[in-house]
C-alpha cells in the first residue's frame, strides 16, 4: 500500500461550529473537501493539545446518513496515512453519537471523528457533517476548532493511502497498512453501560405487566438500539420500536423529534387506547422526546423532573453535585435545584460547556432546549439514555408519566415554554435583527411591549468556572415585569441560510392553571416576542417554522 501526499487548494468555508462542519451532501461530495477537513483536523491538534494522532487509537463512526459509508473509507486511509495505530469503527460505519462518545471513553481513546449532521435531513440532496470528539468523549472545544479552521485556510495537500475498501459490515480485526482497523458492535458497549446506570431489572418487572411503550426511531441510527435494548434486553413487546431500519434518507423524513416531525407517534399516545409512554430520538441518537398520554413532555420539564427523581436510578443513588442547563432552556430545573441545595449552572448553547462541568465534578446532570439531556456517563446528550431514566422512573414510581409532571407542577409551579424556529431565513437579515437587538439592549427596561413591561435585558456572557474562559454574544436575554422570559439567539445547525430561534417562558404557581395549553397560555408573549423583534418586517416570516 503507497502512501500518498495529494496537492489540494483550500476551501474557505470549512468553519467548524459547535456542531461541527455541516453542509450538503452535495458540498461534502467536492473532489477534496472531505480530505481537506479531515486533514486539517488532523494537522491542528498538535497546535491544540500537544500530540497529534501518530500512534494513536482513533474511534469513528456516523448515523448511516447518504455518504456515511463513502466517507468513512475515505477516512480510515488518512487515518492509515497519518500514523494512526489503532481505529475502532463501528459495524457499517455506524455509530450513535453517545454510543461514540461512550466507547472513546472506556478505550481511552485519543479521540474520534463523528459523520453526522443530527437531526438534519438526509439523502442526496440532504446534509452531512463532521466533527471531531475529544479524549473525554465530548465535542471539540473551541481550542481545537479554532486550530481545524485555521489549517483549513492554507493546506496545501492531504495524505492518503493506496488502498481498496474495507468490510466494514464484518466484525473482527483488519490491517489497513500499519494501522489495525477494529470493527466492533455498534450497540454492545453501549447497552452495556446502560445495564450499569439502570435498574433493568425494574423496567423488565414494568414491561411484564400492561405496560406499553412506543418508540420511534425515525428511521435513524438509534433503531438498532432500541431494538436490542428495549425489545431484547428488557423484554418490551416485538415492534416497540418502529421506523428502527436505518435509512440513508431517513425515510425521506425530518429526523427531529419534536411535535412538527413526530406528530404521529404523538397521535398514537393521545388516541384512546394507545401505548402508555412515548418517545423519540433523532438522526444521530443525541436528542429526544418523550410523549405522555396528555403529550409532548417539554425538555424543559422533562430535565427538571429527572433531576427531582434522581436518586431512583442507581447511577445517582449518592444524590448529585450538581446541575446545568442551556441559557434558553427554561428555568424549572433552577427550582428543583434550590430545593436540593444544590448548584446550578447556566451555560451557552453547546454541549462542550456542559463537558468541562462535567469533567471537574461540578454536574452530573444537564440538558439543553432542543432536546438533549444528557448526565456524567458521557461527555454528550443522550437520546436513548433519556428513555431509560424515564423507563425507570416510572417502574419505581408506578404512577403514569402524566400524572409524575402534574405531581411536578403542584410541588414546584409550572413554567409555561416553548421554542419557536424560523428555519432557513436569511442569513444577513437573522444577523441584523439580532444586531439591532443587542444594540438596543442598554435602553429596553422599563419599555412596554404588548402586555408586558420588561424589567431586565442583556445579551449572554458566560465566565466557565473551570478555567475562567468567557464566551460572549450567547443570545439576547428579556425578562419582563412578572418575570416572564423572551430569548433571541442564532443557531448554527443548519446547513442553508439561519435558523432564529426564539424562546419563550412564563412560570405560573397557581395550579388551577396548570392545565393550560402551552401555546394558549404564552401567545401574549409570543406576540410580544415577535413585535419587539420586528420578525415578520426584518425576516420575512409572520409564524414560524416549527414550535417546540
């Protein structure tokens, strides 16, 4: 086998974002731009963190989407041709996002490369991305993305080698040059782990009665985990899990889970005589839903609640640190954790905040809006690991999960939230909105928007007490008069123009109010929301896209 040094000419868009490199397929599929990247990664983490990957076990793996497999051959041989020793890929090149985080954890791995664009569409004319995990199993911090971006601005050429396509759908051990090449059971340690954070035995107990639950994999890469978790391991009825064939193109489906995208696992548990709990996760396994028979159980809940329950799982039998949680992402874990006595931290958006929290022992469990909750036993959001603590909490409580969020209420009050996406805006009219935002900023207290009076406005700065780094510009923060909440922020998940999000809370003691419809009970500050931002004048959009 030749190794190779092959001439290339920058791209100049391969900006890594907290998510990593995400663009079409079609981008991606540019004679070089995936080598590019992937050399420039590799040529940056000498400068980031001292070594590069000479000698070195790598991970890789990726949610099967359109040019997974492609890429991850492609891949492998620069591995090969960079001094990789050791690469361990999951079985057809797939790999859930914790499921990769996992096993780069337990093989104290040096790092590994994700292929995913999670809960983006797939397909040819879908997207892809990359991104790079560091050796404690999270996404790279910034040091090292801001390395990749670097040396992707003047790279010269890639190395490679001469080499056929590996069997990857085979377990078991192959040479590719010197490096060795592992492919291994994407699920195994996985499953493994989870038998070690749950009482599977209780949730087995659970499914023995007429307890039913549905799950839709949403023809993503956590249908063989399901799968093998829910139906083989804990015994829960044979199609528990559908949609759980991964496909290329997800089904031609959108594969977020949320109520725009799942609505018919959401119509299953509503309709009379349907499962008794639902849930959901998306392209690469890293975020969820989970659905009661009254519906949707918002992130927001669904991490307060988690954390009021903690000491059912046996993972957390000792109680917890701590706690985190998004900027955006709703108050109601702060109540559950002032309750506890104990802290809790308000990151930016992005899972490598909460991954340094997690690493000095501040936190052992956090979650973000766009539903990815997660805990200390990877350094990711985890879809599946979501599921189970639910799966858990009600075989330990044996009550229904809607009447576990209504108990939850009463204790702690209810925060009315929702997040509204206007996807696919334009990118330069989403940047002068939340220009003119934060230019306004200094002179918003005290001015009336609707029926509201707001008190408070900044934009989110964030001092990370591990190392005092600081992270600026996070989203445009208002707080009104009654303590209700407008959050304005960018996100960077998208592969074609901007996506706004706008997030909106109102916390309610009463429980005589607590049955509202959400959408009901915040459509004054939804309207508030998008007067004071001018959204439909400056975007070009008067509902949005998705609400969630």
């Amino acid at each position: 086998m030749r190794a190779l040094s092959v001439p290339i000419t920058p791209f100049p868009d391969q900006r890594p974002g907290t998510s990593g490199l995400r663009k079409r397929v079609a981008v991606f599929r540019q004679q070089g731009y995936l080598e590019a990247f992937i050399q420039s990664t590799f040529d940056a983490l000498p400068d980031a963190v001292g070594e590069g990957v000479g000698g070195k076990t790598l991970v890789l793996g990726g949610d099967g989407r359109f040019f997974n497999t492609e890429a991850a051959q492609i891949i492998l041989r620069m591995m090969a041709a960079n001094g990789v020793a050791r690469a361990i890929v999951g079985r057809d090149g797939l790999l859930s996002t914790p499921a990769a985080s996992a096993i780069i954890r337990k093989q104290q791995a040096f790092g590994g490369i994700i292929m995913s664009a999670s809960h983006n569409p797939g397909g040819p004319n879908g997207d892809f991305g990359i991104k790079y995990n560091a050796a404690n199993g999270g996404p790279a911090p910034e040091r090292i993305t801001d390395a990749i971006y670097r040396h992707t601005q003047h790279l010269s050429a890639y190395r490679t080698i001469e080499a056929g396509d590996l069997p990857l759908d085979r377990l078991g051990t192959t040479p590719l040059g010197a490096m060795t090449v592992e492919v291994v059971d994407p699920v195994a340690d996985y499953a493994e782990l989870m038998q070690r954070i749950f009482d599977f035995d209780r949730i087995r107990d659970l499914f023995r009665g007429s307890f039913h639950i549905r799950f839709d994999a949403m023809h993503a890469v956590t249908g063989p985990y399901a799968r093998a978790i829910f139906e083989h391991i804990l015994g829960a009825a044979p199609g528990t899990a559908v949609n759980a064939q991964p496909l290329t193109d997800f089904g031609g489906h959108h594969p977020d889970p949320n109520p725009t995208y799942a609505a018919d696992l959401i119509g299953a548990l509503t309709t009379a005589g349907g499962p008794d709990f639902g849930a959901a996760s998306d392209g690469d396994g890293d975020r969820n839903m989970v659905v009661s028979r009254q519906g949707p159980i918002s992130p927001s809940d669904s991490l307060a609640i988690l954390t009021a329950n903690a000491r059912h799982i046996p993972w957390f039998k000792s109680g917890l640190p701590g706690v985190a949680r998004s900027m955006p992402t709703s108050r109601a874990v702060d109540r559950v954790a002032a309750a506890l006595g104990i802290d809790c931290y308000e990151t930016p958006t992005g899972w490598k905040y909460f991954g340094s929290l997690l690493d000095a022992g501040h936190i052992a469990l956090c979650g973000e809006e766009s539903a990815g909750t997660g805990s200390n036993h990877v350094r990711e959001k985890d879809g599946l690991w979501a599921v189970l603590f639910w799966l858990n909490l009600l075989a330990a409580r044996r009550e229904p999960a809607e009447a576990i969020v209504a108990d939850h209420w009463r204790q702690y009050g209810r925060d009315y939230y929702a997040r509204h996406d206007y996807e696919g805006v334009d990118a330069d009219a989403a940047n002068r909105l939340i220009h003119r935002l934060r230019d306004a900023v200094p002179g918003l207290p005290g001015r009336r928007v609707g029926a509201f009076t707001i008190a408070a406005a900044d934009d989110f700065a964030y001092t990370d007490p591990t190392d005092g780094s600081v992270t600026v510009h996070q989203g445009i923060r208002i707080v009104t008069e009654d303590d209700a909440r407008i959050v304005y922020r960018l996100s960077g998940t998208g592969t074609e123009g901007a996506t706004l999000r706008v997030y909106l809370e109102r916390y309610e003691a009463d429980e005589s109010r607590h049955a509202l419809d959400a959408a009901v009970a915040l459509a004054p500050l939804a309207n508030a929301a998008a007067e004071l931002a001018r959204i439909a004048e400056m975007v070009g959009r008067s509902q949005p896209s998705v609400v969630a």
